[in-house]
C-alpha cells in the first residue's frame, strides 16, 4: 500500500503492439487470461495536461488486463493521438509506465499531490471510474502513479477478470470484454 495514494493494485506496460506483448505475458510468463477493452473507450470528461480532448479521442489503440493474484497486469498500446503513452515510447522508454491505485479520499489525495507540485499529466471520467495519472516519474526516474477512483460496476469487472486468472487452464489466452 502507498500511504500517499492508496493500495497499488496494478502494474500497466505501454507496449507498441498489444498482440504481441499479450502473447508473452500468456506464453512466457504463464499470466492470463488476458481481456482486451472495446476501443475508443468513450469518456464522460478527458484532459490531457489540461487540455480537453473529444469524448471518443483515440487515446488507446489497444487495452488489455489480466490478473496475477491481487496484481492487475495493463497492457496499453497507444491510439493516434498524442498522449503520455506515445510520449513513453517516443523517449524509447519501455517497461512500466504507471502503477494504479485505488484513492481512499480521490479529492483530498488529489489536492495533497498538487499542493507538493506534482503534475497533472491525464485525466478523465468514465461512466466506471475517475482517474488521473500524476506526473511522479519526474521527481524520480521511473513510474507515474495513477488514482483511481472506481464504482462498483469497475470493483466487479476487475473482479471477474480476477476470479478467470484464478481458474485459468491456458487456453482461451485472449478474451473480449
């Protein structure tokens, strides 16, 4: 748990091609099944570095989740826009991008981050969650954290991609939500 952000529940990749990066983790790590989100995922408010975006921007070409144990795996291929995970790319970074946290007070802790300087980098709305991804990797090499603020209609999604990865055989590696 961070006590600054809340309980770390997921590790997210940016990777250049989902397919790909989908079959290692199944093939050569043993970690599925994995769930591919239907894109564009369409938002309710979206921000990147305080600029608005069009509610169905192409932010995501690709987005897939699986589970190991209580560890969410992302994997986030970039869509044509310009955005923090073409930025990654672009800097010929690879390897983690963010880790998710679940926010025990989403304003507060939001509020605290700003006030130590943190940056905004991304944030939205989706009918399942709030979110924003705060700029931490520039106080140190490494990973941006992002904040999440869940409803249960999200709770119970991760929670069935949860219990798959719990009674998964290997077959099946990729699934559609």
């Amino acid at each position: 748990m961070s006590r600054l952000f809340g309980d770390i529940f997921q590790l997210a990749y940016v990777v250049e091609d989902l397919d790909a990066a989908m079959a290692h983790w199944t093939q050569n790590i043993g970690v599925g099944p994995f769930y591919r989100f239907p894109v564009p995922l369409v938002f309710d408010e979206v921000a990147i570095r305080g600029q608005q975006l069009a509610l169905d921007a192409d932010i995501f070409g690709g987005v897939g989740i699986a589970y190991s144990g209580n560890t969410m795996i992302e994997l986030i291929q970039p869509g044509s826009v310009p955005s923090p995970y073409r930025e990654f790319l672009a800097a010929g970074r690879s390897g983690a991008h963010h880790v998710g946290t679940y926010a025990t007070d989403y304003d507060a802790q939001l509020a605290a981050a700003k006030a130590a300087g943190i940056k905004v980098v991304f944030e939205g709305k989706l009918p399942m969650s709030r979110f924003v991804y705060l700029e931490t990797d520039l106080l140190y090499p490494g990973t941006m954290v992002e904040l999440v603020e869940p409803a249960q209609a999200m709770i119970d999604l991760f929670d069935l991609v949860k219990a798959a990865a719990r009674d998964w055989d290997g077959s099946d590696p990729v699934r559609s939500l």
